[in-house]
C-alpha cells in the first residue's frame, strides 16, 4: 500500500465524520488528517474533536496529527490563531500555493513563520500543465528557498495521463531528504487507471506516497469514499 496524503477539505457530513472515516478506511497510511473544511477558522472546534476521537475513543491512530491547510496569500492572523490553539506536537501546517504566482522570496517567509517541530508542506495548485516541468521548477524552488525543509509536497496529475513524456521531467526534481513527494494520480476512473499513472512515475521517481488529484472537497460523499478506497489500494 502506498502512503497517503489528503490535499485539504473532505465533502463528508462534518469534522467527526471526517475523521473516523478516514482513520477508517487509511488506517496507517495516513498520517494527517484534515478536519474537511475550507474555512481555518474551524479548526480550533475541529481540534477538540480530533483530540477526543483519537485520547479518548481511540478512533483516530494514535501519532496521527491534525493538520490545517492555508492558503499562502491568506490572512496572516489565521496561522498565528492556529498555532496558539492548537498543541504543536499535534499538528500539521499545509500551505496551498498556486505555481503561476511563486515568488522564491515569499517561500522562505512561509517556511519561517511555522515554528520548529510543527511539520508543514505545500501543496501545488495550477490550472493545467503540458507535463510535470512547471511543478518541478516549483518544486525545486521550494526545496532551495524554505528555511527549514518541508515535510511534504504534493503534486497534481491530470487524469488520463500515463504516458511516460508527462513524468519524465521528475528525473530532476530535486527535494531534501526529509521531503515526502506525492502524486495527486489518484482519480474516479478505478484502480487500473490509478496504476497505469503509477507505472511511468516509478520510472522517474523512486520514492512517492499518493493524494487525490482534485482533491475531495467539491465531490460527492460517494465519490468520497471511492477515492479513499482508491489510495488505500495504490501500490507504489
């Protein structure tokens, strides 16, 4: 099974719903977990719930962090409200930056401002590319800039794209050791097609987890749960 990554908001009924149902279905190959809304302003209630689901009931795997996704022009309080609410051995920090926009300087600044010992990572949001270049280069950028290296970063894959030109530029994506790639190859079309898209990326990617490619915040609750399933079966 491959590690697993969830890019932000889950379409289930709630932050309780959210977090039993993956811890469900992932179990171990998930680490973080989001609470399943857009708004951070949620988070603080959604931490109390995770706190009780996983000290308490032990529905949540213990280690498991809570983690709270930001966009990286957002409001500046939102983060600082966060960090002084939530137990920093807790939490997880995920900045989403669109790759049209990157400024190297801002990217050091982001890394900055998450103290040490909270993990935090990036996920790369664009409107459409070619192949994997664009998300390397930024990739990359992110790699040479942060201050600290992040914990992950996540890359979008395009459905129906297997062919091997589409992943070739990952032969030059250049992350830090303690960086954790993964691959947003994960799409509504089955598990054949989820390992069609593995196959190429394995030959220029050693080591990558899997994340769904437009992530399950806009999808059906069925949807949902067929995405779920689909990373839990990805053999990388």
């Amino acid at each position: 099974m491959a590690h697993s990554h969830l890019n932000g908001p889950v379409n289930l009924d709630g932050a309780e719903e959210v977090f039993r149902t993956v811890s469900s279905i992932c179990g171990e190959t998930v680490s973080r977990i989001p609470d399943g809304r857009p708004d951070a302003g949620a988070a603080v209630e959604s931490y109390k719930i995770f706190k009780r689901l996983r000290d308490e009931e032990e529905a949540v795997l213990p280690g498991t962090r809570f983690q709270v996704s930001l966009v990286s022009g957002g409001a500046p309080d939102d983060l600082e409200t966060i960090l002084g609410a939530i137990a920093h051995e807790d939490l997880a920090i995920q900045w989403d930056l669109p790759i049209e926009n990157v400024n190297p300087r801002a990217l050091a600044v982001l890394s900055r401002r998450v103290p040490h010992g909270v993990p935090f990572g990036y996920r790369l949001r664009c409107r459409g590319v070619g192949d994997m270049g664009p998300l390397v280069t930024v990739a990359n950028a992110i790699a040479e800039h942060s201050t600290a290296p992040p914990a992950w970063v996540s890359l979008p894959v395009p459905r129906g794209r297997d062919d091997d030109a589409f992943y070739s530029p990952l032969d030059d994506l250049r992350l830090a050791p303690e960086t954790h790639p993964y691959l947003g190859l994960v799409h509504e079309d089955g598990l054949a097609a989820t390992q069609a898209r593995i196959a190429p990326a394995k030959r220029h990617l050693r080591r990558f987890g899997v994340a769904a490619g437009c992530g399950m915040g806009e999808v059906p609750r069925a949807t949902v749960l067929k995405l779920l399933w689909l990373q839990l079966g990805a053999v990388v």
